[in-house]
C-alpha cells in the first residue's frame, strides 16, 4: 500500500505519496488558505482525493503539522497557523477520510525523514529544526520518535532566547503570549521584525540575505545577530540533549552561512571542550517533512 505523506505548513500543504521502496510516486503542493479551519481540511481532502486517483488506491496517509495534539484534549495546540489551535483536526480527518491516522509534529516528522535515510542516516540522536513561518524542532533516537509525556519533546521554538542581550529582554511579543520566544528571533517574520527594529526599514529574510551578499553593512549585522542567537539558541539544546547531529529545515535553512558560522559561534556557549555535532541541511531539501509524515507508517 503506498504511504501518503501531508505536510501542513503556514505558507503551503504538501502532498506525497510513497512506494514500498520509499521512491516518490507523486507530489502536489497548494497554499494554505488563510484563517479559516474548514477551508485547510477541505484543501486536505482535496489533494487525498488526487492523490488518490493518480494512485489508483487508498494509501496510509501520516500528517506532519506545526504544534501537536493535546494528550488532555485531543485538540491541536502550540501551532503558528493559530486558527488549527483549539481544533479536533486529527478527530475530523480521521472522520473525513474515514481512516486511522497518524499525526505529528513537523519538526519530528523531519527528524525522522533525515534519520531514517538521509542527513542523519546512522546517526545515534538527531535534533531536528524547522526555522521558517515558525521555529520547531524535533527528537529521533535510533530511528523513532520521542514524542514525550506531554507530546512537546523537542519543542524549543517558545523558550526565551539564552544568554540575552540587554537589547533582547523582554524581547518580542509572541503569539503564544510570552515575550522574547526564540522562535520571534529566528523564524522569517523574526528576522524582518528584528531588521526592522534596528534599520527602520521593513525586508524579507531574502532582501536581507542578498543584501549581506552584497555587502550591504546593515543586512550584514543582521544576519550576524541571526546566526548567533541560532547559534546560542542551539547551543541551549546541545548543552540538555548532546546530539550526534542537527538538521535545519524550513524556509530560513536554506541560508548556506549558518551551516559554517553558527557551529563557530556555538562553541562559546556549549559546556565542552571540544564539540562534534554536526549542523546540516536536509537530504531531501524541502521534501522531508512531508517525506517523514508518510514515513510515520513506516514500522507497519
Ligand atoms: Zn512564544
């Protein structure tokens, strides 16, 4: 049976299908509709339905979303698309497509797609990041998953950036009510905010990146305040969970300097003599998540 993949993000649904061989039979992505719960789940059924069709048969179908499904509840919380949070979306899928689902985290589904075969195949633990609309991450030991006691392992995007700055307390007010989270540094939005603060001038995580290349002074400092707080950020993970392996995805991954200049920085942060985790892009590039979303029927 061929493993459906759906990757539920802020900008866009992705989805993939899956052979038995993990080769990609088909893939489709739409942008998510804006503010409105039951237009995302008719967008979801929509893409099962062509996929379906393309495929000629029912697959399992996995979903990978910001934020996670409340254990208490059975309600989805913690994510960025805020109007999902509060919603049985996993009860009304289930419902909708008339099948068991798997649901989990994107981050996770992440670090499973690269632990799995690719980035971090091999790899003992493996802290996956998503740094794009928002900041997540995600823990795979040995292959699986550590969901957690309250299905929130991994989840580093909402505690206040370490080792702050006068300048950086109490820092940006962020939708989950706190002041200062990580993810109001390090996400897309974050980076332009931050630039806007110092700069007056509003730009896209992509201006501020060409500008830097260009040598453009302030773009520059920008991206260099980014790489350290993702680099003190990090370092915060490293110190509690020591990962053989980091792998950075989302639209703010794609910045090639990080992968040479946070692992330079971290190191004044980490409590070790000598570091060897590994900072790295994804295998399967934009792919992964929802690669590691079909990869949750993987141990059927
Ligand atoms: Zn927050």
């Amino acid at each position: 049976m061929a493993k459906i993949g759906i990757d539920l993000g802020g900008t866009k649904i992705e989805i993939v299908a899956l052979g038995d061989d993990r080769r990609e039979l088909f893939r489709k992505r739409v942008a998510t509709p804006k503010g409105d719960y039951w237009a995302i789940i008719s967008a979801i059924v929509e893409l099962v339905k062509i996929t379906e069709r393309k495929l000629g048969e029912r697959g399992t179908i996995g979903i990978g979303t910001p934020g996670a499904t409340s254990l208490a509840t059975g309600l989805l919380r913690n994510s960025n698309s805020t109007c999902l949070n509060g919603q049985p979306l996993f009860e009304d899928l289930q419902r909708i497509l008339d099948r068991t689902l798997r649901i989990e985290n994107d981050a996770n589904c992440l670090a499973l797609s690269e632990a799995l075969d690719g980035a971090a195949a091999g790899k003992e633990v493996v802290f996956g990041v998503i740094v794009g609309t928002g900041t997540g991450g995600g823990i795979v030991v040995h292959g699986n998953i550590i969901k957690g006691v309250n299905a929130i392992a991994g989840e580093w995007g909402h505690n206040p950036l370490p080792w702050p700055h006068h300048d950086e307390t109490p820092g940006p007010q962020c939708y989950c009510g706190r002041h200062g989270c990580i993810e109001t540094f390090l996400s897309g939005p974050g980076m332009s905010n931050d630039h806007q603060r110092v700069v007056k001038t509003r730009l896209t995580p992509e201006s501020i990146l060409i500008g830097a290349l260009r040598g453009d002074p302030a773009c520059e400092l920008t991206l260099q305040r980014y790489e350290d707080r993702m680099a003190r950020s990090l370092a915060s993970v490293i110190n509690i969970l020591d990962p053989d392996i980091i792998v950075l995805g989302g639209g703010m991954s794609k910045i090639k300097s990080l992968y040479e200049n946070v692992p330079k920085r971290w190191d004044n942060y980490i409590f070790s003599d000598r570091v060897d985790t590994l900072l790295v892009q994804p295998k399967h590039g934009d792919a992964s998540g929802v690669r590691g979303a079909a990869l949750l029927w993987e141990n059927e």
